[in-house]
C-alpha cells in the first residue's frame, strides 16, 4: 500500500516539475522531473534486473562456498601425479619437468634447447 501510495506521490512530483518550467524558469526541474517519470514507467522492469541480480549473487555466492568445500577435501592431482615414478612420462612432460629436451644417450646431460 506504501508503494502505491510512493508511486502516486512521484507521479504527481514529476509532473508538477515538469510544469514548474513555465513558473520558475529552471530546466534542472525539468530534468528531475523527466527522470522521475521514465522511473515510473520503467519500474517493473528495474524490478526484475534488481531480482536476478541479487539471485545471481547469492547463486555466485553457493557456488564458491560449494567450491571451497570441494577443494578441501579434493587431493591436488599435481602431487598425486609426481608420486607416481613408475609410469614414463611423455615428452612434452619430461620438457616441462627438466627444463629442456632430453637427448637420446642418457650419458650426456647437456642443456640442448
């Protein structure tokens, strides 16, 4: 009932601001007055943008509380994988590990690329 009541208090602002114009001869007034009543018109609309912003931030806020809870319990496959020593590790690993590419003889350790 409040808003109703808002609503009709701004309509009849807007208006009278606007045709405060040919009295006080300030476009300030006018301009007001003009905003007033484009919210008016497009308060529903304003509406519905305010209510799926806030769901989007409390979905965005779940969803990092979610991946928190997750991350704790998950175990980070980088260590789980440089446990493992016996499996071969591809050549593009074996570029990232060491440095460099490895060469053929297993004798020379030189520092190629």
């Amino acid at each position: 009932m409040k808003k109703t009541k808002l609503n009709h208090a701004i309509e009849y602002l807007s208006s009278t601001l606007v045709f405060s114009y040919f009295f006080i001869h300030n476009i300030f007034l006018v301009l007001i007055g003009i905003i007033f009543s484009i919210y008016l018109i497009n308060i529903n609309f304003i509406n519905r943008i305010i209510k799926s912003f806030y769901k989007n931030l409390v979905n965005k806020k779940e969803s990092i509380e979610l991946n928190a809870k997750d991350t704790e319990t998950e175990i980070n496959p980088i260590n789980k994988k440089s446990t493992k020593k016996d499996t071969k590790l591809t050549l593009v690993e074996t570029i990232e590990e060491l440095g460099f590419i490895p060469s053929l003889d297993n004798n020379d350790e030189t520092n190629v690329a």
